[in-house]
C-alpha cells in the first residue's frame, strides 16, 4: 500500500469517528460492557478455583510409621519426591495430644491407659492435584504402615476446582462469541447508516479492499477503546472490592496478584481489538457483495 | 471505443428494459441518448459501467467485454468512466473539494496532484468557493455540478451522463452540456442520457433514442429533438 493511500484510508477513518461521535460512543459502550461481563466473569472463575485449590492444598498426607521402621530412611525417601513440599516428624505423643484435644479428653488421663498411635509423618505435597499419587508412593517405602489423608474431601476439592476452570473456559467461550456477535452487529449498523457512502465508493472505482480499511481501521479504533475503559473500569473497581472482602470477611482471600491483573487487562484490550476488526469484517461483507 | 452487440436487458417480472440494442460509440465521440422516462436511458448507460448485467449480447468497452469482466476488474474499469449520476450520489459526510478528490484518492493520486487538480475542475464548474461546503448546504443544481466535476477529475477516457441538466437552470444546463462537447472534442467519448429537448436541438450532435427499450432513430447530427 502506497504512502499516500495508507495516510488517506487513516484520515478517512478517523474523521468517520469523529463526524459518527454518537455510533461510535454506543459501539464503544456496547463493547465495554461485553468486555466488562466477561471480565467479571473470568476473575470470579479465577477466585472460585483458586480458593478451591487453596482448600485442598491445606490437606495432609499422614504417613505411618511401622513399630520397626528406620525414621530416617523413611523422611530421606519422603524428601527425595520433587512433588513433595514439606515434611514434618509428629511422634505418636503428639499425635495423642492432638486427638486429645480434638476429642475434649484429659490427656494425661488418656495416655495412662496406653498410646496405640504410631510414630508418623505430616507431608506437604507441591500440588494438591498430586496427592493421591506421593500416598501410594509413600506407601511403597519400607517402613511405611499406611498413608492416609482426607481423601474424600481432597478429591471432592479438586474435581470442584477442575470443573470450575471447566466451566470457566465453556462460559469464556460462549460469552465471547456473544460479545464478538454484539459488536458485529454495532458495526453493522454503523456501515447501514453509511451503505450510501459504500455504494458511492464502489461506483467511482475503489476496490473492496479500499472500502474496507478505513471500517477495519473504526472497528479496531472501537474495540481497543471498548477494551481500555473496560479495563479501567474493571481493575480498580476488583481491587477495591478484594481489599473490602479480605478486611471484612477474613476466611475470603480473594486473589491479589499484579501478574493476574496485568494478564487481564492486556487480554481484555487485545480482546477487544480483535473483536473490533472480526465484527467490522463479518458486517461489511454483505455490503461487499453487490459490485 | 464503445461496442453494444444484440444487447437486452430483462428485469425481474419480465419487464423488457432493452430489446436487441446494437450501438457503436468512437473515440473522442459526442452523442445523446434520449427518451422518455423508463425508455431504457439509465440502463444502456449502467450497462456500460457494469452497474448491470446484460440477459443477452455483448458490451464492449476498450476492447474488453464488461459483462464478462471478473468481479475484481470491475473498479479498474469504473476508474476509466466518470459518471455523472441523475440522483447526484455525493458522500454527504465530505465537503465538495473532498468528494472531488476522492475520485483522485481510488486512484492513488499523489496530494500534489490532487491539489492542482480539484481547484481547476471545480473552477471549470463554478463551484470554486463552495469548496468547503458539505452537500447538505448546497442547491441541487450544485449538487449535480459537484458530481460533473467528480466526474471530469479523472480525464477519464469515457464520461456517462445520466440527465446531467435534470436539475440545472436553462442556462448553466447548456453551458454544462457545451463543457461536456468540449471534453468531447479532446479525445475523451462522452454519452449523455437526456429529455432535454433544447439542449439536444441546440447541440446538433448525433442523437440515438429509445422507445421501450429499443433503438429507434440513430443519426449523426440530430437536433429538431423528436421524443418519438
């Protein structure tokens, strides 16, 4: 494309944006707030998995001790699994002032009458996805009587955190069709109130090509703005409702992290963008075909 | 310049536009179509810039067949033919020096170029200080300057007018058509769609007219316009 026509098709666009001030601050409202929704909706996905996963991350593996076992043997076997994060001795003592305590008994009363707890070991795992796996390993190790943890409620955590991400993704894509649908149709009307003008065009010998950037050139325009103050809107208002939430209701921790933030405004921008060009080029076709 | 071979056109629910219509235009060639309204005028004109499509025969412009030109090509040949439309066709959103000029801008034209050649086509039609001003602030008979010039900017080798004066007092209407001969005169074929009956008897150029569709009087000066 030469210099010239490139500088024509940009001036041509923009002064479309300026002159339609009105079509184009409802496509960029309309694109906003479809951007905004699945924003919204992305970030409660993201907090609903992440206190998910947060809940089964908090679950022990309880490895046993047989009465012969070698301790040290089994905690360097237990270390040398990458998937494990942290290890912890807890000798039966312990154990039974523990049960205790969670039982409301006297335990100087309950360890007169005997301590059938083993010694045994409270492991960490990296991932809370890896947790039945380092419990049959653990298992394999001599020494090892039995590794047990709250199995039911680790599974019932994690298929609950798969299903939401599940969930999420399904929802993403549906919302994003809708969105990509919503502008489509916002710019179409914005080429149905100018179909004169590209008919006119056509007819004093411009190529498609040539009608259609200076629309490609507005729907980008559009959706990068759409993008922008849905990303203004968005973040601020999610840091302000997340600090509200982790100083009012303390067992909430909703997730504060830059990387999350940066990653979702840059994503709903770029979103937008490219709805903005796909929703011009989807509209103009039509209008394309009469030559 | 200009072969129409055994043309007809039909439009939907069987209305016959043009019948069996043989024509040939030279170069550099002045001529008027005339008849009356729905005698077929608009539609030998769109015809040749492939606003349409003939049902039967050929029309060959510059040596190519435009019906049987690709989708494609088509710009290319409209960026040969300047057309002056009875409805003006203007860019409502572009001030008259820009709708000028953007006949200038499909075709890759340098700025500079643009700027020597709008002032000069809308000096040649009286509109040299309503540049600025968009369509909506203009008479209709400056509307329909607006679209000759749009028309001329090219020098295009062929010029269609469809009813170039419907809208332009007695006066301008003939200096218009005279300006018209004169492209004419330098090589550049021009048709022009008409019921003017003054003008036609005043220009004394070839006259083909049409009644329903068919060619029913060619001659090479006409004049003493018949509507027949």
């Amino acid at each position: 494309m030469r210099l010239n026509t490139a500088q024509f098709l940009i001036s041509q666009a923009w002064s479309a944006i300026l002159r339609n001030g009105a079509i184009t601050g409802a496509a960029i409202t309309n694109i906003s707030v479809a951007l905004c929704v699945l924003g919204v909706f992305v970030l409660t996905a993201y907090n609903l998995q992440a206190q998910a996963m947060q809940q089964a991350a908090a679950v022990e593996i309880t490895v046993d001790l047989a009465k012969d076992a070698k301790r040290a043997e089994v905690e360097k076997s237990l270390r040398a699994n990458e998937r494990v994060k942290a290890v912890r001795f807890v000798p039966k003592a312990e154990a039974l002032e523990g049960l205790a305590q969670r039982w409301g008994l006297d335990f100087s009363t309950l360890s007169r009458v005997g301590n059938p707890l083993p010694d045994a070991f409270r492991v960490v795992p990296v991932k809370p996805d890896d947790i039945e796996a380092i419990a049959e390993q653990a298992e394999q190790i001599p020494g090892v009587a039995e590794a047990r943890y709250a199995q039911q409620t680790t599974t019932k955590l994690l298929k609950l955190a798969r299903g939401i991400k599940l969930a999420g993704l399904v929802a993403v894509i549906i919302l994003g069709t809708a969105s990509l649908l919503l502008v489509s149709v916002t710019i179409r009307l914005t080429i149905y109130a100018r179909r004169r003008e590209v008919r006119i065009m056509q007819l004093v010998g411009a190529t498609n090509w040539f009608i259609r950037w200076p629309f490609l050139l507005e729907g980008w325009f559009q959706g990068t703005t759409g993008g922008i103050v849905a990303t203004a809107l968005l973040l601020p208002g999610y840091a302000y409702l997340a600090s509200l939430i982790s100083s009012n209701l303390g067992f909430i921790r909703p997730v504060q992290s830059t990387e999350l933030m940066v990653a979702l405004g840059i994503g709903l921008v770029l979103m937008g963008s490219l709805f903005g060009v796909l929703g011009s080029l989807i509209g103009l076709q039509r209008y394309l075909q009469e030559v | 310049m200009i072969h129409i071979q055994d043309v007809s056109v039909a439009y939907p629910k069987g209305i016959q536009a043009l019948s069996g219509v043989d024509l040939h235009f030279e170069r550099g060639e002045f001529a008027f179509i005339t008849g009356a309204s729905g005698s077929g005028k608009s539609t030998l004109l769109q015809l040749i810039y492939r606003e349409l499509e003939p049902t039967r025969g050929q029309v060959i412009v510059d040596g190519h067949d435009v019906s049987q030109l690709p989708r494609h090509r088509v710009p290319l040949l409209r960026r040969k033919v300047g057309v002056v439309f009875q409805d003006f066709r203007l860019l409502p959103m572009q001030t008259v020096w820009e709708n000028v000029g953007f006949a200038l801008d499909v075709i890759g034209a340098t700025k500079r170029d643009k700027h020597h050649r709008v002032p000069l086509v809308l000096e040649l039609v009286g509109l040299a200080d309503r540049a600025d001003a968009y369509p909506d602030q203009l008479s209709g008979g400056e509307q329909q300057r607006v679209c000759i010039a749009r028309a001329l900017v090219n020098t295009p080798p062929l010029l269609l007018a469809d009813e170039p004066t419907g809208n332009l007092d007695p006066v301008i209407s003939l200096n218009i058509v005279q300006l018209l001969c004169d492209i004419a005169d330098r090589g550049t074929t021009v048709l022009c769609a008409t019921h003017d009956t003054h003008i036609v008897d005043a220009m004394q150029r070839r006259v083909v007219a049409l009644v329903q569709g068919v060619v029913v009087r060619d001659e090479k000066t006409g004049g003493s316009y018949d509507a027949a």
